[in-house]
C-alpha cells in the first residue's frame, strides 16, 4: 500500500461519522487526491485541536499522511474558515451535500481525471452559494460540468445531425444532445424544452465558476432547468445521491407554499 508522509492538501470537509467512542472517520474533497476518508483520533476529548477543521462544509490546507488504499490520517491544518451561510441554513446545507455528494459518485472510479480544475469549480460553487447566489442555478452548472464524468457527454454545441447552430434546438436523449428544429421529428420524445431553457444548458456547459460573479434567471426558467436536468440525469446516469431526495421535498414545498400565496 502506498503511502505519502506530510503531505499538504486543500480540502472540504464533505461528511464524518463517530468510529467507536472517541473517534471519528471524517471525508474530505482534496484538491490533489479527490475524496479521502481520515481517520482522526481523540476528537471528543475536552480541547481537541482539530475540532474546528473538522466540522462539515469547512474549507482549509491540510497536512498529513496519505494512504492509496484504506484511511489516511490528518497531522495538522492552517488557514481553516468554515462556509458560514452554508453551515447555517438547512437550505443551502442540502444544494452543498448535494453538489459534493454528487461529485463522490463521479469520481469513485479512478479512471475518470479528477484534478485541481475540478476541486476549484467545486470549491467555487460553494463560495457563490454562500455568497447568496441562486442555489439552484450553481448546482445546475455542476450537474452539467459533471455529465461527461457518468458518461455522458451532450453536444451543447450544435444539432446533432446537421451541425447546425442558427436554428431553435431541443434536447434528445436518443442522439446524445441538442436536435435543430429540422429534426424535431426524429425524436418525438424529445425534451420539449423552450429556447431559453436550452440557451442557460449551452451556457452552463462552459461557463468557469472561478470566474462568476452573479447570474440572473427567472423563476419559471429555473423550475424548467431543474426539471430538465432531472430528466437527464434519471434517465441517462441513474445515481442516487441521498441529499437529492431532501431537496426534492423542499422544493416542492417551495412550490406549494408559493401556490398558496396566490
């Protein structure tokens, strides 16, 4: 088993768990090795000094020691801050379970390139919605960046068939991407999207999150971009990522609520 002696990493806390009385086993997203699980001893002793870099959604440089297979361990940390509206609201609690959940399941096989472009757009992510941008529309950018690491990659960027990029588009999930109005009828089973719901996918597709500094969507374009990516992800990846399910719920109270308003 290989293993690397002081290493130094940044991550995010993603989840921990209690490892008999006084132990923890505690995930974290690194920007160098993806997803490491460590175990951290003595962490309900009285002045524990790793409470603090511990603690979920928590964002900082690690050092210690990493092991290819099994746990690896954390020496010590520097520069830690904790994402504070994330960590404090229920809400913005699940889109980041969520986001990081679904990051988990994309890069469990090793032979998908996890690297630093991708611990920073997720980073990036997280810092935005705790800035206050739209949840929703920060976890759509995800979903989409994450496509091509499931398998499937969409062509965003024309018709699938003719190449076409000047005519009204659609989504089809039998050809693998965006159909131009002239080849509506191959696929009677296509999305049906509106133009301005494709127009933010193809955006999401290579927008830089590093790089993001607001976006605004409409409301009815963010229930239609929501429920396009659930078809899409349903259908053509399949993973179950436990947070999806609370979001779920919320939203559809969300929606209820606002029906009742009316």
């Amino acid at each position: 088993m290989a293993s690397l002696i002081d290493e130094e990493f940044e991550g995010i806390v993603f989840s921990r768990k209690n490892y008999r009385e006084r132990d923890m086993l505690v995930t974290i997203l690194t920007n160098r090795f993806g997803f490491k699980t460590f175990f951290v001893r003595g962490v309900h002793k009285r002045g524990f000094k790793l409470a603090s870099a511990i603690l979920p959604f928590t964002h900082g440089n690690y050092i210690g020691r990493i092991n290819d297979n099994g746990l690896s361990f954390i020496t010590t940390t520097r520069d830690v801050s904790q994402y504070q509206q994330i960590s404090n609201d229920i809400e913005l609690n699940a889109y980041a379970s969520y986001i990081l959940g679904l990051a988990k399941e994309a890069f469990s096989d090793q032979r998908n390139n996890y690297s630093q472009i991708w611990f920073d757009q997720i980073e990036s992510a997280l810092k935005l919605i705790d800035e206050g941008i739209n949840p929703s529309i920060i976890t759509n950018i995800i979903e989409v960046k994450l496509l091509g690491c499931f398998g499937v990659q969409p062509n965003w960027q024309g018709c699938s068939i003719c190449g076409r990029t000047d005519l009204p588009f659609d989504y089809s999930e039998i050809y693998g991407g965006l159909l131009c109005q002239n080849h509506f009828h191959l696929d009677e089973n296509r999305l049906h999207l509106n133009q301005r719901t494709i127009y933010f996918l193809r955006k999401f597709s290579v927008i830089d999150l590093t790089k993001l500094n607001s976006i605004n969507v409409k409301d009815q374009t963010v229930y239609n971009l929501r429920r396009a990516l659930d078809e899409i992800y349903n259908s053509q990846v399949g993973v179950f990522v436990k947070a999806k399910k609370f979001l779920d719920q919320m939203n559809s109270w969300n929606i209820t609520l606002k029906d009742n308003d009316q």
